[in-house]
C-alpha cells in the first residue's frame, strides 16, 4: 500500500514540455533556468539551431531552391521564363483567332439562320427577315475574312455550306407559308433547289458561280416580303423564278463586296447602316434594289473585273 505522502508527492510532480526539455519540481532552479535560458537562446537564434541539428537532404533542397530563386539570377531567370510562357500563350491565342475567325462568322450566320427559324415558327416574320439581312451579310464577309487570313479549309468550307442552306434555304422557305399542298411542294422545291446549288453546281472556274447565289435569291425575297407587307401571291412567284435561277447553268461572278472595288464597300457599309438605324421599308428597299442589281446584271456591275 502506498503512503500518502508519496502520493501526494506524485500529484505534486508534473512534467512541463519546454521545447526538447523535461523539467520536474525536482529540478533545481540553477538547472531550470539554465534549461530555459539555453532554449531561449536557441529559438531566437535559427543559425545555431541548424548548427546543433544539421538539415535533413530534403531541407538542403529546399534551402538551395529558395537561395536561387531569392538571388538576382534567380529572379531575372524566372522573370524571363514567366514572359516567354505568356508570349507563347499570346501566340497561341492569335493563330487560334486567325484560324477560327470566319468559322465563327459562318457560326454567327447559323444562328441567324436558326433564330429566323424559330421567328417563322412564331409568327413574327418582319423579324425573321430582319435576321436574314443579317445573315447575308454575315456571309459576305465570311469568305473574305478567310482569304485575308490566309485561314480557308475544308472545315470552313462545309459549315458555310450548311450555315448557307439554313439560313438562305429552311429560313427563307419559310417565309412562303406553305398552307396547302400546292404551297408546301413550292417550299420543298425551293430549300431543294438551294441544296442542288450547294452541293452539285461547280463552274470549275475561280471565283465564278454556276447557278444563282442562294444568298441573293434568299435577299430578295426577304425585302419583297417586307416592302409589300407580307404579299405571298408576289412572293411565291418569284420565289418560283428564284428556283429557275438558281437550277441554271449560267454563271454568276464572284461579286467580291470586301476584297474589290472602293464603291462595292461602301455598298457592304450601307447594308450594315441599313440594318442597324434604318426602318424596315427602306432597308428592305435597299437590299431589294442591292440583290437584283447582281441577279439581272452580274456581269455589267459585280465583276471584279468591272
């Protein structure tokens, strides 16, 4: 049995943790303050710790690696390879611009093509229109923008196709609100007629179409429909012409509006003046008299020869 002094002795003594040292009431006070003296001294001095208690390999690394980095070489050579990599990012970044910027043109034209869709299904045809103008200009400039980028592929070439029959072959079709049978077959010829001019027709001359543009019969019938206020006998009759037109074997300049002739931009600036200040009667008016100066006088006026 243990004795109660003991015990309390026990209960008396405690141990205090003072960095790697030990001290019980036991310890003579010259010890302990010597013990904490020598601690002391050693937290407020990091060299004598790290002479006492050589690094680890691993804190040697690190030690090297901020000495490098802290000293001037360090600095300017991390500095150098920071600007290097952000001017390859920035590098990137253009030819990535340059390469995609007319497929984000014909992209836009898409939309136009599919939000006119959905207008038409609506019934806010006025509207419908509008998005049409903007996608002919968008597809004027499409091709232009790549060739000045030196950025023409294959890729661009099939997604302005198919952005070119939605928005100049479904959208447009639409427009001729189709109630009867008679009315519907006249829609599906037309969008067929655009298909055909897409994907058969092919002068093998350079910059020469065969077959009327299917964005300037798609124009014209865009500003007919709003200049008469929706007339769908008008409508639908040259609708039926714009399919001759289109299914013919005659050929159609490449018209250039951006790469040509001073006067064929100002003509490209007007449409976009058109479009984004004016009312509906007189931008329709001006694209009308726009696509049937290149439908009737291809040649004599959209050469760029002229």
């Amino acid at each position: 049995m243990e004795e109660p002094g003991n015990k309390m002795y026990k209960e008396k003594e405690t141990k205090m943790k003072k960095g790697n040292y030990i001290v019980s009431p036991r310890a003579s006070s010259s010890s302990l303050q010597s013990s904490v003296a020598e601690e002391h001294h050693c937290r407020l001095n990091p060299a004598k710790m790290w002479m006492l208690s050589p690094p680890s390999d691993e804190e040697s690394h690190e030690l090297a690696w901020l000495w490098k980095h802290s000293s001037p070489i360090g600095v300017f050579q991390y500095t150098k390879k920071l600007f290097l990599s952000e001017q390859t990012g920035r590098a990137q970044a253009l030819e990535f611009v340059r390469k995609n910027a007319a497929n984000a043109i014909s992209m836009a034209n898409l939309i136009m093509g599919l939000s006119s869709i959905l207008c038409n299904l609506n019934g806010l045809y006025y509207c419908a229109c509008w998005l049409l103008l903007i996608g002919f200009l968008l597809d004027l400039a499409d091709g232009a923008v790549a060739r000045q980028l030196n950025a023409c592929s294959a890729l661009g070439a099939k997604l302005d196709d198919f952005a070119d029959f939605t928005s100049f072959g479904l959208a447009t079709a639409l427009l001729l609100q189709a109630h009867g049978i008679l009315d519907g077959l006249l829609s599906i010829t037309y969008v067929l007629a655009v298909f055909a001019r897409l994907c058969f027709f092919s002068s093998g001359i350079p910059f020469m179409y065969r077959g009327l543009p299917c964005p300037y019969a798609s124009s014209l019938l865009t500003g007919t429909y709003i200049l008469t206020g929706g007339n769908l006998v008008l409508l639908r009759m040259i609708a039926l012409v714009m399919i001759l037109f289109m299914v013919d074997q005659g050929f159609y300049p490449h018209d250039k509006v951006l790469e040509s002739q001073p006067w064929k931009k100002v003509v490209y600036a007007g449409g976009i003046l058109m479009v984004l200040f004016s009312s509906y009667s007189i931008a329709s008016l001006y694209y009308l008299i726009w696509s049937s100066s290149y439908i009737f006088f291809p040649v004599a006026l959209w050469s760029s020869k002229v």
